[in-house]
C-alpha cells in the first residue's frame, strides 16, 4: 500500500465542472485521491484497469487523467499511447503515477505525451496542486485554441462543453466529437470516411450511413443554432454560420 496522509484536508477551489479519471489498481489509493479531487471541485471518474480506464476516458472525456503505470491487462504507458494518438482525447492531460523511481519510465511517459510525472510514495495533496497547475496553464496559453465559436455556438474543448448562444447544449460523446472535427475545420468539407475514422476508428464495424444518423441527431439539437451543417452531395459535410437560424434537411 502506497502511504499517505492520514486525514483528508481540502485543497479548494471554485466548483468546476471539470472532469478527472483516476486510474489505479490500489482501491485505498483510488478512492483517496479521489476523495481529495472532489474537495477540491473536480468531478472524478474511477477506473482499475488499463481497459477501463481507456474506455472511460473516450466516454466521458475528462480533463485530467491521472493514470498509475502499472495498470492489469494494459499498462499506463498503452493507455496513454493510445489516448495521445487519438485525435478525439489527445488534448487530454495525462498524469502518470509509478511506484517505479528509474529515469526511463518517466522519459518513455513524457515522450508518449504525458504532462506530468508523479512518483509514489506522494502526497494526494501536493498531487490535486499538480493537477490543478495543470489545468490552469493550459485554460491560460490556450485558451483560444480552446474555445471554437461559429455563430452563437461555442465548442469549450477544456470544459469539454458546447454552449449556444451561453446555453450548454447536451450531447453525448460521440456527438460532442463530431461537432468537436466540424467546428475544427469550418466552411471546409469533411468527408464521411475521415469523420467514421476520426470519431469511430475503421476497427470498428460501422459504415458511412452511422456518420449520416449522428450528424441528424446533432442537426436536430443545434437547430436553435445560428449555424448550418450542410450536407455535400457525393463527399460529406461541412458547418457555415447562418444568419438567421436554420436546418439543412440535405
């Protein structure tokens, strides 16, 4: 068991909404750090496993992972791997956790994308601090990069958000994505290939008609929207502000 403080004390800050995934096969660890990230405002997700902690990641698309290296059936060095090579999680903030103290896990880590290193034994204190300076360098160098406005809609790839016109808009995280890959390239055509292998990935047993049902569920929830995703005949589709608010049913 990795040691810690014996007392939980609050590291506060104002109430995010704001996601961390804890990934640790240690359940004392697990729960206390997660105990200690919720005081301090974060909404915290827990995985146990490498598999877990990979396919939560994609669903619920956290700001933070804190990932321990030593994970069953996938190690914390695949989960990152994967997280980082993807384009839909790779802005996603990695924390590795090692018992181990060698210099090359903690350079293989920072090479495969992670944004910090914390070796146990640790204190869940100073480790919600780490997050939390994290959180608050990227929300200040990137914020524009960050925030993607077309119209009165807002896609918030910090907070993992979209907004329109200041109302958050509730999405899945599929359709968070898709909206994610338009609004990156607006006024462009994105085919429905590259669209199934950003969101989806060709490993799985989907075709082009999949792309065709979520871009009408996310149609019909941005239809307040001053923005319009236009289907383009024989290649895919592209979003273009509108001045008034409108659908394409093509």
């Amino acid at each position: 068991m990795v040691p810690f403080m014996p007392t939980v004390t609050s590291v506060r800050i104002m109430k995010t909404d704001y996601k961390v995934l804890v990934a640790d096969d240690e359940p004392d660890v697990l729960n206390l750090v997660g105990t200690y990230l919720k005081n301090a405002g974060f909404i915290v997700i827990k995985a146990q496993d490498g598999s877990s902690a990979l396919r939560k990641a994609r669903r619920h698309m956290p700001l933070v992972v804190v990932l321990d290296l030593m994970l069953p059936d996938m190690s914390g060095l695949d989960v990152c791997k994967s997280l980082k090579s993807d384009s839909s999680t790779a802005n996603i903030l990695i924390v590795m956790l090692t018992a181990k103290a060698e210099e090359i896990d903690r350079i293989i880590g920072l090479e495969l994308g992670a944004d910090d290193y914390v070796t146990k034994p640790f204190s869940p204190r100073e480790l919600v601090l780490r997050v939390k300076s994290l959180v608050r360098h990227v929300s200040t160098q990137g914020a524009k990069a960050n925030l993607i406005k077309l119209g009165d809609v807002e896609v918030d790839r910090i907070g993992v958000s979209v907004r329109v016109n200041g109302e958050t808009l509730d999405l899945t995280p599929t359709e968070y994505k898709l909206l994610n890959i338009l609004m990156e390239r607006r006024g462009r055509v994105v085919t429905r290939e590259v669209l199934l292998d950003e969101v989806w990935g060709y490993d799985q047993d989907l075709d082009t008609r999949t792309v065709d049902t979520y871009v009408a569920r996310l149609r019909e929830k941005l239809r307040q929207g001053q923005v319009n995703i236009e289907t383009v005949r024989g290649f895919g589709y592209r979003i273009k502000e509108v001045k008034s608010p409108f659908l394409a049913s093509q």
